[in-house]
C-alpha cells in the first residue's frame, strides 16, 4: 500500500524533477555561451556537424514537399479554375507551417539524435568527467558550441528549405502542368506578408523550433544513462520528445499570431 | 590545414546559402518590395458601405494598380465608412472630381476601389476627399432587393404563343 502510494509519488515528482533539471541545464547552457566569443572555431565546426551535413535531407525533401503541394493545390484548384493562385497555396503552406515544422521534425532525426546520442557517448566513456577533472567546463567546451550552432542552423534550414519547396512548386506548376508563370509569382507577392508570414513564419518560428529541438537534445544525452542501453533510449526520446514540443509549440505560436480572437 | 579550411568553407556556403533563402523568401515571394516605399499622397473617400475591405486592398483606375488602402475608420457623426487610400505619386494628375467605387475582383475575389476618373483640370493632392463614391454591391441587399420586386407584381414577360 505504502509502496504503491510512493510509486504514484515518483510519478510525479520524477517528471518535475527532470523539469527542474532541464531548466537548470538550459541556463547553465546560456551562461557559457559566452565563451564561444574566445573559441569561434569551436563554433564553426559544430555547425559543419549540425547544419552542412543536414543539407541534403533539407534540400531533397524542400523540394518533394513543394513539388508535392503544386500537385494536390493543382488537382484542386483545376475545378475552380483558380490554378492562378497556386502560387499562394504553395509559398503560404510552405512559409507559415511546413517549412518550419518540417525542417524541425528532419533536424531532430537528423542532427538531434546524433547531438544525443554523442554527448552521451562521452557521458559513458566519462569524457566529460575527465574534461572536468582538468577544469575544462564541459558547459563551455561541449554543449554551447552545439546548442548556439543548433540555434543559428535551424533557421537557416528553415529558409532554404521553403526556398527550395517553393521552387520544387513551381516546378511542378509551371514548367510540368503549365499554369502561367506570372500568375504564380504575382499571387504569390499580393498574398505573402513580410512580416505577418515571413518573419513570423519561418523565422520566428524557427527560433523557436532551434532552440527546443537543441535544448531537448542535448538534454537528453546530458542526462543518458551511460550505458548502451540508456543512450538508445535517450535518443529515442530525444526524436519523441522533440516532434512533440514542435507541434505543440506551432499550435501555440500559430494560435498567438494568426489567430483571430 | 587544408581540411580546416574546406569545413569553414563549407560552413560559410552554408550561412550564405540559408541567408540567401531568407532574402530570397523576403524579396522574391512577399510583398516587401511595396513595404516602406509608402510615399503616396493620400486621398479620403467617404461610403456608404465598405462590404468587406480591408486595409491593403489595392487601389486601381482602369484596372491598373496606382496605390493601396492605407486605413479605414468610421466617422461617428455621420455614422460612414472613411476609407483612406494612399496613392503613388507617379499619379499625381488625377481630375479631383475622380469616383471611387467598392468592386469585387472575380465572383469570390477580393474588394478593392476603383477609381474612375473626372473630368476637372484640378488634381487630387494630398488630403483631398472624393466626392463622388459607390458603396460595394452587398450580395444579401442585392437579393432581398430582387425578391421584393418579384413580390410586388412586375410579372416576367408574357411568353409569345
């Protein structure tokens, strides 16, 4: 009885908890981002890992998403005889939701998973713990470089890969089903809003998405168990957890700025 | 040394490409081009009923584009539409007895005005009001408008036998 009451207790308390220690994590993370001013190199080689190597899966799947969205909104739109304003479906799909939520999903399978699943290798082979036996702060020298690298690869990402979206549209409308090129790009530039979709859309968004994807990553190989058990569990936490908060936090950030009240 | 300098080349291409997207969303897909070149003169128009415009509806005379719908307000007094339109000051010759009027672009499209010109030798300028306006064409009015002369006789033509 006692013992059960005290599991129902640790359900509880343990999330919190974790909770707790992810916030302490990330400020620690924020504290040591300063030293990067000293080490850039550090920096610049992180974002080979994180951002370069995720090109291609960012570039290949802009451009089938895109190419994907000029069908359908064709197939659809032909009824109406309103094919002139695919051109806005696609950039807006693109621009306000796919490109940032997308690109996120892709990063954490591509990048999140290997930030967790290293940080915890090196949390297993004691790295980590050596480095801080020679007053190397593994804050420093580790974790800031990925995260602030994360944070700048994300929404770069973003772009490109809604670029690219919307050139696999017009591919796919204009040069394969012949809808006027003109009509395409000028609906496209009446509907589009800088600042209510660009800005809010792919970058804001994508800051939001870089941060939470690196956070929730490097979190979870911080705190693997370090076993080879507990860091294919980490990581696969690390993808779980990471498409969760994305697509919570794109319905909270697509509530907060184009909802209507 | 090589390798070190072909990753930070890597990565610059990298940094330069995402922001090469960014500036290509900005100027290539959105409507940031006509962002901050606001510097038309503006012009009121008084209606009846705006039906359903909206601020950043284009402004056009003979179908061409010559400015935008910068604001919209309702005079308390007099209980109108006030609708502030800002127009390119290429277009500076406009007669300043011009009409406006509250269309539709296509069956479902957007509202827009359309400007018909005048024939006065004066020009709009900034500040002027036009004088001469046309509400928009409410579609539920335009009906009950129809029905209540199909009520009150007015029988549609005898067929010829």
């Amino acid at each position: 009885m006692i013992a059960a009451l005290t599991r129902l207790g640790q359900s509880v308390l343990d999330p919190l908890a974790r909770l707790g220690r992810a916030n302490l994590f990330f400020l620690r993370l924020l504290g040591a981002l300063s030293f990067l001013l000293q080490r850039p190199g550090l920096l610049v080689k992180q974002l080979h890992t994180v951002g370069v190597l995720s090109l291609p899966i960012i570039l290949v799947s802009g451009l089938f998403v895109g190419m994907v969205l000029g069908l359908q909104g064709y197939a659809n739109l032909v009824d109406f005889g309103a094919t002139s304003s695919l051109g806005t479906v696609v950039a807006l799909s693109l621009i306000r939701e796919l490109g940032p939520v997308l690109t996120a999903l892709l990063y954490a399978g591509r990048a999140g998973s290997a930030l967790t699943a290293g940080i915890g290798l090196m949390k297993a082979t004691e790295q980590l713990a050596s480095m801080q036996m020679m007053a190397v702060d593994p804050f420093q020298r580790v974790l800031a470089p990925r995260f602030l690298a994360g944070f700048i690869a994300v929404p770069l990402l973003t772009g490109i890969f809604t670029a690219v979206g919307i050139l696999g549209g017009y591919l796919v409308a204009v040069v394969q089903l012949g809808v006027d090129g003109g009509a395409f790009w000028a609906q496209m530039q009446a509907k589009v809003h800088f600042f209510t979709d660009v800005v809010n859309g792919v970058v804001f968004k994508s800051l939001a998405f870089g941060v939470a994807a690196n956070w929730i990553a490097l979190f979870e190989g911080y705190e693997a168990q370090p076993t080879s058990e507990g860091i294919s569990l980490a990581t696969t936490r690390t993808v779980v957890s990471t498409s969760l908060a994305v697509l919570g936090l794109d319905f909270l950030l697509t509530a907060l700025m184009f909802g209507v009240w | 040394m090589a390798k070190k300098n072909n990753l930070e080349l890597a990565v610059g291409l990298f940094v330069v490409l995402g922001l090469a997207a960014l500036f290509l969303l900005a100027l290539k897909v959105s409507d940031i081009a006509s962002i901050g070149e606001d510097k038309g003169y503006r012009v009121t128009a008084r209606f009846e009923n705006i039906g359903g415009l909206k601020v950043r509806a284009p402004v056009t005379l003979g179908g061409v584009r010559i400015g935008r719908v910068v604001g919209i307000d309702l005079d308390p007094q007099r209980y109108e539409a006030v609708v502030i339109l800002s127009i390119d000051p290429r277009y500076d010759h406009l007669p300043e007895d011009s009409s406006a009027s509250i269309l539709t672009s296509g069956l479902l499209g957007e509202q827009y005005v359309g400007l018909e010109p005048g024939g006065m030798d004066s020009a709009l300028k900034n500040g002027s009001t036009l004088k001469l306006t046309q509400s928009a064409l409410v579609l539920e009015k335009l009906i009950g408008r129809m029905l209540t002369n199909a009520v009150s006789g007015d029988p549609p033509p005898a067929k010829t036998p």
